[in-house]
C-alpha cells in the first residue's frame, strides 16, 4: 500500500506531464486509444465518485462562514469563463463544433486540480475547495442551462438530456463517495491515498481517447483551437484576479478564485461534448485538461513569491485531486 500511495503521489505532482503524454500517445496510436471512447462517461464517474470519497462537512462549511467569498468566485466561474467562451467564438473564426466545444468547456464547473494549485501558490485552499464542492454541484442546472443559451447557435442543443447526464455522472456518484466515506470511514482512509492515481488514470485516458478520435481535426486546426484554449484560461486567469479584487478580496483568496476561474472541469466537458455534439466539439476539452494542468502550475509558482505585506490567516486545508 506504501508503494501504492507513493505512486500515487508522484503521479499526481507530474499530472501535466502524464496527461500531455497521453495526447501525444492518442494522436500517435488512434487505433488504439480510440477504443476507450464508449467508456468516457464511466471514467468521468469514477473520478467524481473518487471526489465524493474526500469530500467533508468542513468544504460547506466554508460556505456558511464566508458566504460571500464563496458566492464571488461561484458567480465568477459561471460568468467569467462562459462569456470570454463567446467572446472568443465571436472573434476567432472557427467551426461551428469547435465553437460549441469551447462554449462547453466555458460552461463547465471548476477543476479539481485548482484545488492543488492554490495550494501551491499559498492562497486559501479552503475557499478554493468550497467553490469546486459548489459549482460542481450547481452543474447539473446550471451547465446545461449556460450551454443551451450560448451554443444553440451553433449546434442543437439538449439541455434535459445533459442536465440528466451531469446528474448521472456527477452527482450520484460524489453522492455514493460521500455515503461510503459515512459508513466505512476507515476503509476510506485507507483508500484516498490512491485517489490522485485513479483521477490522473481517468483524465490522461479521456484525453487520450478524445485526441485519438479527432486526430483529422486536430491536424487541420490543432493550432487555432490551442490558441484559443490559451487565451480563455489566461484570461480567465487574469480576470477572475481582477474581479476578486473588485470585490476588495485578500490577497490569497484572490490567488483561489483566479486559479478557480481558469482551471475547469474539462473532462466532464469532454464526455459531454461527445456524447451530445460530436468527438470534434471535444478537442477544446482535451486541450484545455492538458493547459490548464501546465499554465496552472506556472501561475502558482508565480503566486507563491508573492505575499502580502500585512501577515493574514492563511488556510492550512489539505488540497484535494
């Protein structure tokens, strides 16, 4: 298990590096990884019943102590992201399914690596956990919703049958990972050790397999659509900064929600986009879960030096992959 556990935990400091290598294997080997594709949404609820299994009492109460903290950067994920989404659909040409796959991914709830991230970077984890725990359980409504109002003029869109899909694949299994945590709580400690190597597992294979079965897109306008990831994270990075300080936030908890605002839940956004518009709409999700991973770790270490004169009660929560 000491084996199991460090492995894990290399794993899960090297995640960029594994899930830029899986692309990388998925565009070389389509054949290959292109199989995993029917089995994306099954790998999409093993990661989130992974999360289930490390989620506490302790992340909602974060919302009620600090409300409006929370609220700010809950609020900053779902508008933020989704409108630099169309903005960049309006200025850069592009297909129709790429259009709609990055209006997706806009649209999707935080990651769960931001919650490393801001740990790196010395912000307020525990804020940084709350909104995650937060959006994502608000994606079933509100994803759908978002995707519906800005991608139907690209591509048909279902917002009951997503809503219905996030359900099934978010929702029920953190609600299963909650309820074992509840009834074999030492099994589970035992078990969450293991969890970054699950998660990683799930992400790197589902990149893969939405790589493998766009290579001809990505080939054709890989360039573009890369580009345009770069500048929705980076911005969403820099504006999700600026509105936090709008907001007259401190120091680290601004270093949580742009961290938060910029990093999404891109492999929910690529099982959604190939189950419902197509694996082409996917590759924005791909790109993004191989960006995010690198420039996230970058803006930390940039963070990280950067403190407040004032010394502040800085979070000591453990974050969560």
């Amino acid at each position: 298990m000491k084996f199991i556990a460090s492995l894990s935990t290399f794993v899960g400091k090297t995640f960029a590096l594994w899930v830029l290598a899986f692309a990388l294997l998925g565009y070389l080997f389509p054949d290959t990884f292109r199989q995993i594709a029917p089995w994306i949404v099954t790998l999409l609820a093993i990661i989130m019943f992974g999360m289930g299994l490390t989620l506490s009492v302790d992340d909602f109460r974060e919302v009620v102590k600090r409300p409006v903290d929370v609220g700010i950067g809950v609020l900053s994920q779902f508008l933020i992201m989704p409108l630099l989404a169309v903005l960049l659909t309006t200025l850069i040409p592009m297909p129709p399914e790429v259009a709609a796959g990055v209006i997706l991914v806009g649209c999707c709830p935080g990651g769960t690596s931001s919650n490393v991230m801001t740990y790196l970077s010395k912000g307020d984890v525990a804020l940084s956990v709350a909104c995650t725990s937060v959006t994502t359980l608000l994606a079933p409504v509100v994803t759908p919703f978002l995707v519906w109002m800005l991608a139907s003029q690209f591509l048909p869109v279902d917002a009951w049958a997503m809503f219905v899909s996030i359900v099934k694949v978010v929702l029920v299994p953190l609600a299963l990972g909650a309820l074992l945590q509840k009834l074999v709580p030492s099994l589970v400690r035992a078990a969450v050790p293991a969890l970054p190597l699950v998660s990683v597992t799930g992400i790197v294979l589902i990149v893969a397999a939405v790589v493998a079965a766009s290579k001809g897109a990505i080939a054709e306008s890989g360039l573009m659509i890369f580009a345009v990831v770069v500048l929705h994270n980076g911005l969403g990075y820099l504006i999700g900064f600026f509105a936090a300080r709008a907001c007259g936030l401190s120091l680290a908890k601004r270093k949580a929600i742009a961290i938060e605002v910029g990093m999404q839940n891109s492999g929910l956004g690529a099982a959604l986009a190939n189950a419902y518009f197509s694996p082409v709409a996917a590759v924005p999700s791909a790109i993004f879960s191989v960006w995010h991973n690198i420039s996230g770790a970058l803006l930390a270490n940039f963070f990280a030096s950067r403190v407040e004169k004032e010394p502040e009660l800085a979070s000591v929560s453990s974050p969560k992959i």
